[in-house]
C-alpha cells in the first residue's frame, strides 16, 4: 500500500502520464474478480495503458529451482519473482479482456488500454559473498544488501542496529530511531528466528550503512 501511495503520487505530477484511474476493482456477479492498479494515458503518444505495479524484497537461493525467477524467493521462502510473473501473465493482465472490466472502463468514460506494463521495484539481497558482477544491469541496480545465517552474525562493537518493521522497510534508514548495541539485536533477531521469521537488520558504523536479512533456512 506504502508503495501503490507512492507510485500514485508520481503519476499525478508526472509531465509524461494522466493518471485516469488507481486501484480500479472490478467486481462480477457474486465476488470480486481483481483489481487494475493504474490505467494511465501517456501525453506523448496518447496512448492509454495498464500498469501493474509490483514492489518485491527478494533473496536469492541458486538451489531454490531451476530458472533465474525462481532463484529469487521472499525472505520467509513464501513467494518468489517467478510466482509474481505467472500471477500478472495468467491472471491480472488477462483480467483487462474480460466482459466486466470493459463495463467498468465504459462506465468512467475511459478508453480500453492498447498495452499492459508491469513496474516492478525490487530490493534484493545476495549471499555475503556472492559477486554481483554475475547478474544482468537491471538486476545488479536493484541489488542493496546481502543476508546471513544466525551464526555468521559477527560483533561489532562501533556500530548500531536497528530492525525495522515491515511497514517500515521502504522508510530512508536515516527515519528510524530504535538503535540498540550488539547484544540487544542479536536477542531481537533470535526470538524473530524462533517464530520462522527473517528479520530486515540495518547497521551503522561511523562511515558505514549496511543492509541485511538473518535468514531462519
């Protein structure tokens, strides 16, 4: 939702979209179907278009499949890059043919969209090592930090950690203000891995900012 807020945001100062409609449900007879996330019209082209947008923290597991999407999976191994993929081809791209959105796009006077985009904003994380110089341009931009097992968490007596909640992961670092020493977090990040969970850390030295999930797998 922080992100849908943001990204709406844009669209209405954007010198290069109309933003025409923003989280468009479209219902059918006995439930909701789906919902279109932006229908926009592009002031250079005057083209209409549907956008999906997506915005996704992922890790990436060389053992987690095969193909490179489903080598990036949610921090709690719940979701992965290619399960979002198939959800837009199969199910919200195809939501724009039917017999109910065409109504729905009929009834606010807007034009049927001529093209489909997916935004994906993606935050991923590598194992600690791991070069980024072996992934594509678009991925290695979008790659912030690295994650850990339990054990490899080394102290580190010049810095502060902070775990941020998960409403609080798109918040700058610099907003939070709940920074504990070495002993406090490792307590925070155990009691998080006792429940399967795989808490977000931040730390900060006097020169550095890192970026990291202590994975519970």
């Amino acid at each position: 939702m922080q992100a849908e807020a943001c990204f709406e945001a844009y669209l209405k100062q954007s010198k290069h979209f109309a933003l025409l409609a923003a989280n468009l449900q479209i219902h059918g007879v006995m439930e909701t179907l789906g919902e279109l996330d932006y229908i926009v019209r592009d002031l250079k082209t005057e083209k209409i278009v549907h956008i999906e947008l997506a915005c996704k923290f992922y890790l990436y597991d060389e053992k987690a499949g095969l193909s490179e999407e489903e080598k990036w999976i949610g921090p709690n191994r719940k979701d992965r890059l290619f399960d979002k993929l198939e959800k837009v081809k199969l199910k919200q791209f195809p939501l724009l043919q039917t017999n109910e959105t065409i109504q729905k796009l009929a009834e606010l006077t807007i034009q049927k969209p001529s093209s489909q985009q997916l935004c994906l904003k993606a935050f991923l994380f590598l194992p600690k090592k791991m070069s980024v110089e072996i992934f594509p341009k678009t991925f290695k931009e979008c790659i912030v930090g690295y994650y850990i097992k339990n054990n490899d968490l080394e102290e580190d007596e010049t810095a502060l950690y902070a775990v941020p909640t998960k409403k609080e992961w798109l918040f700058p670092i610099n907003s939070l203000t709940d920074w504990h020493n070495f002993s406090e977090i490792k307590e925070l990040i155990e009691a998080q891995l006792k429940i399967n969970k795989s808490p977000l850390i931040y730390k900060k030295t006097p020169h550095t900012v890192e970026r990291f999930f202590v994975v519970w797998w």
